[in-house]
C-alpha cells in the first residue's frame, strides 16, 4: 500500500508540473506574441484626465455640468491628441489627422458628443445608450425618428467613448451609470409627467436594466415608462472574461500591450477599431451583477412591475449571448407586456456544410413553446426557396402564431444580420449600401466590395465580410416607434 501510494503521489507531482509548465509555455507565448504585434499611438497611450467619473458626482451634479465637462474633454483631445498627429494625404484614412476622410470634424454635428433634440410640447422622453467601444452616432437615426413624433431625446455619450480609444483603458460600469442617471434626472425635469423610455443598445442595454433594477430596489429616481433593448449585451462571449486577468498583467512595466485585445488603425469616425482589456472587463462585471440581481428578484417568483421591455437582436450575435437574452431576463419576468423580436439568418441561402452552426433548433424550439411568459416575434423567410422575409408571431404563454407579410427581402449575397447592423438603416451615409445616395463619397465604410492579396489593404477581413447596417431597419424602427407611442399614449 505504501508503495502504490508512493506511486500516486509521484504521478500527481508530475501531473502538477507539467501543468503549470504548460500554463507558463502559453502565457509566455501568448505575451511574446501580444508585445510583437503593432506599436501603440498616441490614442493608446494618452490619458485624457477631462472625462466623468462616479467620483465626480459631488461636482457634476446636473447634465448641464456633464455637457460643460465634456467641452472641456474635446477640447483637451485637440490640445492633446489632433494638434499633434500628422496630417496630409499619407494620413487621409486616420481619424486623429485633422482634415482627414475619417476625421469626425467633417460631419455637423460631430456624433461623438452627446446631443440633446428639444421638443416643444414633448409627447415623452427618449434616453439612447449605445455600446461598448461605440458612440451616440449608432442611435442617430432612431433618435432622429423618435423626436420627428415629438419626443424629447437625447443621445448620451457614455464615458470613456466618443474620444479615444485608451479612454477605456480606466473607464468603470459605475462612471456610465451614474452618466445614465444624471440624464434621466435631466429628462425628467424637462418633459414634466409624460412617460420617460430608455433605449439601449449592446452594452447601454445592460445598463438600462441596471437603473430600472435600481427602482425596483427601492431607489428613488425617475422612472422608465418602458425599455428598448437592442442586440442586448445581457450575456457575453468568454473572451470577455479572460479579458479581466489580461487587464491586470497590463500592469507589469513592459506588458502594456496587455491593456488591449486589439491595437488596430483607427479610420472609423464614430467606433473605436483598438480595444482595451478593460472594456472586457467591464463588460463582464456589469453583465454579471445584472443577472445576479434578477435572479435574486426572480428567487421570489416572476419579476412584477418590470418596465414593458421589448427586445431586438439577431439570431446569431458574435458579441453577445443570444440565449442570455432569455435565460437571464425574459423567463424571469411576469407575464405581461414584454416582446422578443428575433432576425433569423437568411434561409434562402443557407448551406449547412458553411454554418458552425444553425440556430434554427433554438427559434423552432421557442416558437413551439406555450410557457414563454413574453411575446415571441420572428423575422425569417416565406419558404427555403425565397428571399422574402415574413414575421411570423406568437402571444406570452401561447404557440399559436400569427404570420404576416413584410414585402421586405434580402439583399443579394447577405446571410445573416449583425450584431452592429440592426441600428443602422441601408440609407446611412457611412455605414450603408454603397448604392446609397446618401453615401459619403470620401468615407464609404458600409459595403466594401474589394477581393485580392491578403494583408494588402488596412481593412481588417472583419470589414469586408461584416453587415453594416440593416436590410430590415424600417421594420425595426416601426416597432420601436409603435412601441414607444404604445406606452406612452
């Protein structure tokens, strides 16, 4: 007994080295090959210290104080970043070249920075939250849409965007909340009793539900009449978990590069292409203590009072869960006025030795079931054999569906909307179809239809394959209207 016990205790020993002599191989090699990737610029490296934070609450207490910060922030970012990257025609696809065609300095108003669109008798409010990474540009239209049916809207920068890329280097979840309730505060002192609606999208839908999970833990803040949650970043990918341990290694002298997960040229106006570890992270902790407060209410029985939340999202997401979606939120809510609206992949084309895999078993799955205690709608094709799109929709707790005619199609060759598409119309001047005649003639970053050499263009092979903008979007922006004047009137 002695010896065999002898023997386990050896191999266990090896087993232990050799594993961490394989965690330390990879990590060695995964740092080696982070550091020999491109150099840092002055957009990664700066630190621009004019943005918001929670701690600045006890100073910048209305929304008029965050726009007056926010000056300041811009005009530290010329001071600070545009005065001194170089400019002429070398630099025409860099955003920080003053003159540029990416430079955001071209298009009035700069869609970076918060905007605010006044009504003089409001029909309600309208607060936009965009994502990760993105900017108030990505709510442009719908923003545009909803203050033409009379609601007051604003466009919320959310800190750490809007400026550059190493801005989220240090941003928190915190600093964008405490963003999300001054603007609120300010909705609410302007449009007096009539309702009040958040939107967000990707990573501001989590944050929606964040300050409505607030009231309905007692806080005492303006209330949402209903939410809007498009391609909601309610659950995430792994990677943005790993990202959290690459945020702490970026803090060893020499490991900076570990701050980022992608160093690219930056030439979009309105997105970030570089990403930080941080952002991950943040995206993770944020994500993570919505559903954990959800499932604490739920623990309870099915969340009552919940705002009227419809929900937007494709099929297949490569940023976020589309299960979570869900398995996080949806089921845990009390049957009443909450809607699913789901884009599914075009079914005309689809060839099933191409797919990693097919959602089809998830949607046929959720349309069959009778226990769902929300609207399920979706958007999917007539027949296998057509590119026209129909709704097809059933009521909370029922499987009956309902099927309806959008005289929509899909465009030639698109598969699949995208997890950036579904805010942005076909008509957009920089993320839409080429044929748009609305298209920027110096900056077309919608549809790149550009075949040759690897590694010969600075577009990433994301951009040419990636969906821009959505085929779909007037029927997206219906329901969102059809929504919003639901509730509120």
């Amino acid at each position: 007994m002695r010896f065999i016990a002898h023997i386990i205790g050896r191999l266990i020993r090896y087993l232990t080295i050799g594993t961490l002599g394989f965690v330390v191989g990879a990590l060695t090699l995964y740092i080696f090959w982070v550091r020999s990737g491109p150099p840092l610029q002055l957009w990664h490296t700066e630190t621009l210290t004019e943005e918001f934070t929670v701690e600045r609450t006890n100073s910048i207490v209305t929304f008029e104080d965050y726009l007056r910060l926010e000056d300041k922030l811009f005009a530290q970012l010329e001071d600070q970043i545009y005065a001194r990257t170089e400019t002429g025609p070398a630099f025409d696809l860099a955003r920080y070249s003053t003159g540029s065609a990416a430079d955001p300095h071209h298009r009035r108003p700069n869609w970076n920075r918060s905007f605010e669109l006044p009504a003089n008798t409001p029909a309600g409010g309208v607060l936009l939250l965009h994502g990760m990474s993105d900017s108030p540009y990505s709510f442009r239209a719908l923003g545009e849409a909803l203050h033409q049916r009379g609601y007051w809207v604003i466009g919320l920068r959310l800190p750490g965007h809007g400026t550059i890329p190493s801005g989220l280097k240090h941003v928190t979840w915190e600093d964008m909340a405490a963003a999300v309730r001054l603007s609120m505060e300010h909705l609410a002192s302007q449009v007096g009793q009539t309702p009040i609606h958040i939107m967000g999208y990707s990573t501001g839908a989590p944050l929606a539900l964040d300050y409505s999970l607030n009231l309905l833990e007692g806080a005492s803040i303006p209330m949402p009449a209903s939410l809007v949650l498009i391609s909601p970043a309610i659950g995430i990918t792994p990677a943005a978990v790993l990202a959290e341990w690459q945020a702490r290694l970026a803090a060893v002298p020499g490991l900076e590069k570990l701050a980022w997960t992608q160093i690219l040229p930056e030439f979009d106006p309105f997105k970030y292409n570089s990403f930080t570890s941080n952002a991950g992270t943040q995206v993770h902790l944020l994500t993570r203590n919505v559903a954990q407060r959800v499932e604490i209410l739920a623990a309870q029985g099915p969340i009552e009072n919940f705002p009227p939340t419809l929900v937007i999202l494709s099929t297949v997401d490569a940023t976020v869960s589309t299960d979570a979606v869900v398995d996080n939120l949806l089921e845990h809510l009390a049957p009443g006025r909450h809607e699913l609206v789901l884009f599914d992949i075009n079914r005309n084309k689809v060839n099933s030795t191409i797919l990693v895999s097919d959602p089809g078993p998830l949607t046929t799955r959720m349309m069959a079931n009778d226990t769902l205690p929300f609207a399920l709608t979706l958007i999917s094709n007539e027949n296998n054999k057509s590119t026209t799109v129909v709704s097809r929709h059933k009521p909370p707790l029922s499987a009956k569906t309902e099927t309806e005619p959008l005289n929509a199609a899909w465009p030639r060759g698109v598969i699949s909307l995208s997890h950036v598409a579904l805010p942005i119309p076909p008509d957009d001047p920089l993320y839409g179809q080429r044929t748009s005649p609305y298209a920027d003639q110096t900056l077309q970053l919608g549809q790149i239809d550009i075949q040759g050499e690897r590694g010969l263009l600075k577009f990433s092979a994301d951009w040419l394959l990636r969906l821009r903008y959505n085929p779909f979007y007037d029927y997206l922006e219906s329901r969102v209207v059809e929504w919003v004047d639901g509730v509120t009137r």
